[in-house]
C-alpha cells in the first residue's frame, strides 16, 4: 500500500500551460490521498496526448483519472471530451472525471436546473457553453465572459476580477453559480462568494475532484470551499 496516498492515488491530467488546476486540487486533498500529475499536448494530437499520459499514471497505480478540461466553450467540444472520456475508460480500466462533465453531475447532485456561468471565454464562446448546459437539461439565465487574451493568461486573472465576474453573472433567478474553465482560479474563492451570493458555487476543478473522491469511495466532508465537498 503506497505509504501517502494509502486511500487513494489520484492521477490528474492537464494541459501543459495551465497552471492552475494542479495547486487547486492539491488544495483539496483529504488526508491519506495524493494527487499525481501528468501534463498533456494542447493540439491537434490532443487525445492521444491525454491517452499517453494516462497510461503512465497507471503505473503510479492511480484509482481514478481526473482530466482537467472544460469543453463547453468549443461547438460539439462536449461529445468529443465524452468520447475521449471512454476511450480513456476503456484504456485504463479506471473511473474518468472530467471538468465538463463532472460539473453537470454537481448540478444535479445539488437539484439544480437554472444556473448563472462565470468563464475565461469570449461572448461568442458563453454562447457556446449556453447551448452545451442547455442540451444537458439546464438553463443559463446570466453569464460573464472574461475574455481572457490566451490560453496561459487565463491563470493570471485576478482575485478582484473574479469576484465581479461573478457579481455580473448572478441574477435572481440563478439557483447556482458555476464556473466553466480550468484555468481560472476560482476553488479558494467558492465559500467566499458562496457567502456573499447566498447559493450554491461550483467551481468545476472543484467538481471534478469531488466526482473523483466519490468514485474511489471517498465521501469525507471537506470544509472551506464551499457546499458541494462539504456536504454532497
């Protein structure tokens, strides 16, 4: 039994820029687990790059992949990310949280259905992301888009920005606020604007890692970062 991670070894795959998704959900970390991570090509090549990586996290004996990609804001991103999520399943033998859909899962996990998106996208790209949580059986009722100039900007958003990212997506109608893109650091922020907005705030690294611990038997609350790892 590996010493650190005696409950659990975790194997987290990223893209190769992002910095952000790692220092996020070693954050979250319950005692006796561990993260191990490996860093995946961004381009053309990006599925087998993903499959590539996980094949090494198999021999640190990993119980779970999580693959820490959003593809909300790219037209038909969602189905390719499911398909490549399978394919990784069936590669590995392992469960396969992405941000994606794991985010979807919270949602439903907290019984909600009208929710407000915060992410690092252009307009053009929240339209996409509107239509991919609405083919999943949620409605976006408000939305923020950052419009971050590049892929390995999106970590040097500040605090100050997200938090009025988030006060400009909440509507009233909103019974959660989610945010989409694993580059924006939005986890140590999650209890603080679950306070200030009254409701629920799912970060999807976050969700992600909450997806993974429940998929290896991992139910402990963790507290600080909001509803959704405390409680569900």
């Amino acid at each position: 039994m590996d010493t650190l991670g005696r409950r659990a070894v975790l194997g987290v795959l990223v893209p190769s820029f992002n910095t952000v998704v790692q220092p996020e959900l070693d954050d979250l970390r319950p005692r006796g687990v561990t993260n191990q991570v490996g860093r995946f090509r961004f381009d053309a090549t990006l599925l087998e790059s993903i499959q590539e990586e996980a094949r090494k996290l198999t021999t640190a004996h990993a119980a779970a992949l999580i693959v820490g990609l959003a593809a909300e804001g790219i037209p038909g991103g969602l189905a390719v990310l499911e398909q490549g999520a399978r394919d990784l399943a069936e590669a590995t033998g392992l469960p396969i949280s992405t941000a994606s859909h794991a985010t979807h899962a919270a949602l439903r996990a907290l019984g909600v259905r009208r929710v407000a998106l915060v992410t690092p996208f252009t307009d053009e790209e929240n339209g996409n992301a509107r239509a991919a949580f609405a083919e999943h059986g949620f409605e976006v009722v408000g939305d923020h888009a950052l419009a971050c100039p590049a892929l390995d900007r999106i970590g040097e958003t500040s605090e100050g920005e997200i938090r009025r990212a988030f006060s400009s997506a909440d509507v009233p109608e909103a019974e959660a606020l989610v945010h989409v893109g694993t580059g924006l650091p939005v986890v140590g922020l999650v209890a603080e604007l679950e306070r200030v907005h009254g409701k629920p705030v799912v970060a999807c690294n976050a969700a992600s890692y909450w997806q993974a611990l429940r998929a290896v038997g991992i139910t402990d609350p963790i507290d600080g970062f909001g509803c959704l790892l405390r409680a569900h």
